[in-house]
C-alpha cells in the first residue's frame, strides 16, 4: 500500500510498536504489515504520518552518520598526510645534514692534501738541499780549478722540463730528455743528480737520498736505480716502453718477463706463506708492490671463490699503459712465518704473469700489527710486540731496525761464549748490520746539520736585504723632506 513506500523492517517495527502491537525480531516485514493493518489502533492518515516521520528520522540518523564517518575519514587523512610530510621534512634535514657532513669531510680531506703536500714539497726540498751539499762536498777540489769557469747556467732546468708523472711520462724517455736538455743548457754534469731530484717526485727521491754519497752523486748510478725501479724486479711483468700502434697493440705483441725469474731458493725474500690455513704456497715478500697477487692455479687449488675486479694495475714509471688487469679480487687470510693477517684483498693474475705462488706486498706488509726488516741476508717478519721489533722505533714507511736494540744483541754476543758456528756467523752479520745503521745515521745527521747551517745562512742574507730595504726607505724620506722644506722656503 501507498502508506508503506519507502519503509523498511525497522521502520514497521517502530510503527507496530507505536499502534500497541508487541514485536519481536523474527516478525518478517509482510507480517508486520498485516500487524499494522489489522491493529485496532490503525488509522490510515495518522499511520502514513508517523511512518513519513520514522522515514525522516531515520534518514536523518542515516546523513548524521554518514557526515561523522566522511569527517573521521578526511581527518585519517590529513593525518596521514601530515604525518608523510613530517616524515618528507626529516628526510630533507637528514640529507642535508648528511651534505653538510660530506663538504666538512671533503673540505678536511683537502686540507689534509694541502698538508702533506706541502710537507713533501719541504721534505723534497730539504733532500734536494741536502744531495746538493754532499755533492760541493765530494766535488770541492775540483771546483776550486774550474771555479772561474762554473758559472750559473743560463738557462734553469726546471724552466725547460716539467716534473715528472708517473701517470704520464714514461722515466727512460724522461732522462734522455733530460740530459739532452742538461747538455744545452750547459749545466755540469756533477751537478746533474742536484736538478733531477728536483724534477722527481717525493719518494723517488727519497730513495735516491737514502743511497750512499758515492752512488746518490754519481748520475749514472742513480740512473740506474731508476731504470730498475721501473723494471720492478719484485713487483709485476714487465711491459715493453716502446708504444704499439694501435691495430697490433694486443697481449702477444707485449714482451714481458716473469717475476721472480732472476731469483733462486737462496733469495732472501723468499717466504713459506698460508693462504686459509692451507701450506706450501711459495710467496715473494714486495716491498715495492702496493697490492697482493696470487696465481689462478693456486686459487683453483685451494678452491678460493674471487669476484670480478674491474680495475689495471700499473708498473712504475709508465701509467697509460697497464702491466696487467687481473682476473679477479679475492678475500683471504695470510700467514708468514707465524704472522697472521685475515681478510687481504688479493688479485688473481694468470700463471704467466708471476713464477711465485703469491706476492705480498703493503696491503699485508703496512698493517699496523705488523712489522718487518732485513738483518744481514734474512728478511725477519713478526708482530710489532715481539721482543724482536718491541723496543723498534719503527718508521711506517721504511720499517728500520734500531740501533739501541742491535747494540743489545752486540753486547750479549760479545759477553756469552757461543760454540754453535750458525749462532755465531748470525751475530757476526747483526755486528756488520750495526756498523751499516750507524753509518747512515751519522750521515743523515751530517745531512740535517747542513740544512740547517744553509737555513741560517739564507735567514741572514734575508735579514741584511730586509735592513737594506729599510735604509732605501727611510733615505728616501729624508730626501722627501728635505725636498718639501726647500720649496716651501722658494714659495716665501
């Protein structure tokens, strides 16, 4: 009927209850109609009013509730939404923060650059000091009959040459470079060693420094020391300096020689070494080489899983070209002669490229706990705590032995009666390795005297230019004065 459109169950269920009917839930909706037709209090014109008031009423319940469910929705979602955006904010401070520490690093990282460069720049010169006084030393007398003739040159070296970069400049053409360019410029060649420390880089010539006077000034010696340093004999193959053209440039058009090939089972660096616990791998000790290198044959061996390796390495003296690019990279526990080390990166190179199982060099040599040297023909590595290397003030560079400990091992020598010859031929050669120390060292103090001496000098002759300035000046201001007096007298 007309009066019931639009009502549902529950909207009956209130009608019902309203004309006096009792209801309860199982009541289904055509039974509540013949309910509310067949109720005594039923009048057709006050029904169809109440049931378009419950209608009404229930829709308005209906639109409140769905308004408080559309709010509690748009609330949920401004707060999920503040809640992204706080999220979004502290990530942008935290990268900035993050920026803000990397240009602080950055900026420390450059000025630590600046540091040891100028630091190199000062030890360099003061070596160069240093080779350049040794050599007036050595050459004093015979400077004194072409005294008249030794004029400064009158072109400087440095003017015409560049400094040399491993990177770029290959050293053998570098030195006959420069001596052509010495031979113009006419500069004696005593004096040759004295220019190329300058044009050298830090620890090469730090190592032409640490020669003895008769080597370090004679240029054909120190020529020598180069050329071998380039060939490496220690360190990788070695790759011819005469440059390919560029369609035959290939691995078979590249001569090279082993490592190790010139060397026997008496050399000294010769070492038993563990690769993971695993024995009887022959290992070269490098001082020279910056990385470790094993065979592919002895990795299969010991079934050591390496990962690719995209980066070359490089011989001294030529950086365009690589020496090789290894196979692979992998991760390994060394052990010397009882030392241990864990977890060395070590590159994986063919079997042609070294005759040794395994080079070690200053990725296992350099490590803190770690310290070695050379006592008459045997190489000693240990740990830095040993009694050995305990009281060692060891360089971090050179490693050194110190004279205060083989002044001990002189002393006990001499005071106990050995009859075993091996003990006594050792202490014989740490007594001749005693006189060598002692010897540079007087040397390197002899150096260091000098510097000085020549510093003093040059900060006199600084101070008489700087007196001599100020008389220029204030002479000056006297005939400014004198000047300005006369024509203010002429004026009147």
């Amino acid at each position: 009927m007309s009066i019931f459109a639009g009502a549902r169950k529950c909207d009956l269920k209130i009608l019902a209850e309203e004309l006096g009917e009792t209801v309860n839930d199982s009541y289904k909706l055509k039974d509540l109609k013949k309910m509310i037709l067949a109720s005594k209090e039923y009048d057709e014109e006050s029904a169809k009013e109440w049931m378009n008031t419950i209608i009404n009423e229930r829709k308005e319940r209906e639109e409140i509730a769905e308004r408080r469910r559309q709010d509690e929705i748009q609330i949920a979602e401004r707060k999920r939404q503040d809640e992204v955006a706080e999220r979004r904010h502290q990530d942008e401070i935290q990268i900035d923060e993050q920026k803000r520490q990397e240009e602080i690093e950055l900026r420390k990282l450059e000025y630590e650059e600046r540091k040891r460069k100028d630091k190199m720049e000062f030890e360099l010169q003061k070596i160069r000091l240093g080779a350049e006084g040794r050599s007036l030393n050595s050459n004093s007398v015979a400077n004194q009959n072409v005294n008249s003739m030794q004029i400064k040159p009158k072109l400087e070296i440095h003017h015409l040459m560049q400094k040399f970069n491993s990177y770029e400049n290959d050293i053998s053409l570098y030195l006959i470079m420069f001596e052509r360019l010495a031979k113009q410029a006419e500069i004696f060649e005593n004096t040759w060693v004295t220019h190329l420390l300058g044009l050298l880089p830090y620890d090469v010539a730090q190592l032409i420094a640490r020669e003895p006077d008769e080597i370090a000034n004679d240029y054909g010696e120190v020529k020598k020391i180069l050329l071998k340093r380039e060939g490496n004999e220690t360190g990788l193959k070695i790759i011819n300096c005469v440059a390919k053209e560029t369609n035959h440039a290939s691995e078979e058009s590249l001569s090279f020689r082993l490592v190790g090939e010139n060397s026997d089972d008496s050399n000294s660096f010769l070492k038993k070494a563990k690769i993971n616990h695993c024995d009887n791998v022959q290992a070269l000790i490098d001082t020279g080489s910056s990385c470790c290198l094993v065979k592919i044959s002895v990795a299969q061996k010991f079934k050591l899983k390496f990962e690719r390796a995209a980066n070359k390495i490089y011989g001294f003296g030529n950086q365009k070209m690589p020496a090789l690019t290894p196979i692979g990279r992998i991760k390994a526990d060394i052990e010397v002669d009882n030392v241990k080390a864990e977890n060395i990166s070590i590159y994986v190179v063919s079997d042609n490229a070294q005759s040794v199982d395994l080079i070690i060099g200053r990725t296992w040599l350099d490590l803190p706990h770690i310290a070695y040297t050379k006592i008459g023909e045997r190489v000693h590595i240990g740990y830095r705590e040993d009694e050995l290397f305990r009281n060692f003030p060891i360089d971090e560079k050179v490693n050194p032995v110190c004279l205060e400990r083989l002044e001990t091992v002189q002393s006990e020598s001499e005071s106990l009666q050995i009859k075993d010859t091996s003990q006594q031929k050792m202490m014989g050669n740490l007594a001749d390795d005693l006189k060598m120390v002692k010897n540079e060292l007087r040397l390197l103090q002899g150096n260091m005297k000098n510097f000085k001496l020549e510093r003093q000098s040059l900060l006199l002759q600084i101070q008489e230019k700087n007196k001599n300035v100020d008389n220029v000046k204030s002479n000056n201001d006297s005939l400014v004065k004198t000047n300005s007096y006369y024509d203010k007298k002429q004026v009147r």
